[in-house]
C-alpha cells in the first residue's frame, strides 16, 4: 500500500496559499515525512507541497519507461527514495546516498547507496500511480481554490501539473 498524506499550511511568506505544508508518504505502515498536529504547526519546519506533487508526478512518469528512479529529499542532506520497477511491482526504499555536484532531484542511477529509514516495500505500479494522481489532483483543486484570483499562479500550476 501506498498512500500520501499532506496537510496545507498558509503562511504569509509563501508565494501562493498552498505552496507550504506537511508531506508524508505512508508505504505498508512505514512513514516518511511528518504531519504535525494544528497546535504545534506555527513552530514546525513545512515543506514545500507543490515541490513534492510535481517531482513525485515526474517519477510516475519516469517509471513508464524506466526501471529505476530515484528521487531526492532535496531538504535533507543525503536522502533519497528508490523506486525500483519489477513487472508491475514497484520496491520502495529510502536511501542515503551522495548528492554529486550537479546532480537533479530526480537521478536514474545511483552508486554507493546506503539503506536508511525503510527498505523493499513491495507496492503496485497501478495503486502508486493512482494514489499520486488522485492526491496530486486533490491538491491542485485546493490550491485553485484558494488562489482564485491569481490567475498567474492557476495557469503556472495547471502547465506544471498536465
């Protein structure tokens, strides 16, 4: 199973309402990420949800043709989360490896890699797939929605995410 979870926290700094937030990616019980309750979210690092929409919608597509994508946790120092695709089978890690200079959030090969949090959890390309472009919609309908009449921000998101 796989699953994301995300909560949209406003702050007055960001560039759109829904830009920032809390992600977490759920994967057979093992959590990566954080969902802070409301009392303590004011003190709390967010992250950035569009980012996180917008490169795991990259993967899913990368994934069509390739059989392994690795995806950088661009605010931590060394993580990543592996994809590796095996049929219709997709294996999640989360990894510590390198970040080379010049390398992109998004890598197709890896070397010296480390296991981290969790490892081998075994989910369908189909469930994956849906569950990230339903959240990814989900998402995208709030952020519309909140932004109405920033009509730059609407068209920026609707081409990002197409």
């Amino acid at each position: 199973m796989f699953k994301i979870n995300y909560r949209i926290v406003a702050n007055e700094y960001d560039d759109f309402i829904g830009q920032n937030g809390f992600f977490q990616i759920n994967c057979n019980g093992y959590d990566y990420g954080e969902i802070y309750p409301k009392e303590i979210e004011e003190v709390m690092e967010k992250t950035s949800l569009y980012d996180w929409f917008e490169r795991l919608t990259r993967v899913v597509k990368n994934l069509e043709t390739k059989e392994y994508v690795a995806l950088s946790d661009i605010e931590s120092y060394n993580t990543w989360i592996e994809f590796e695709k095996r049929d219709s089978q997709i294996i999640i890690s989360i990894i510590e490896a390198k970040k080379e200079q010049g390398s992109q959030d998004i890598e197709f090969h890896l070397v010296e890699t480390k296991p981290s949090d969790w490892t081998n959890q075994v989910v369908d390309f189909y469930q994956l797939k849906e569950e990230i472009s339903r959240k990814g919609k989900e998402y995208i309908e709030s952020v519309i929605a909140f932004n109405a009449d920033n009509k730059t921000i609407i068209a920026k998101i609707q081409r990002e995410f197409q």
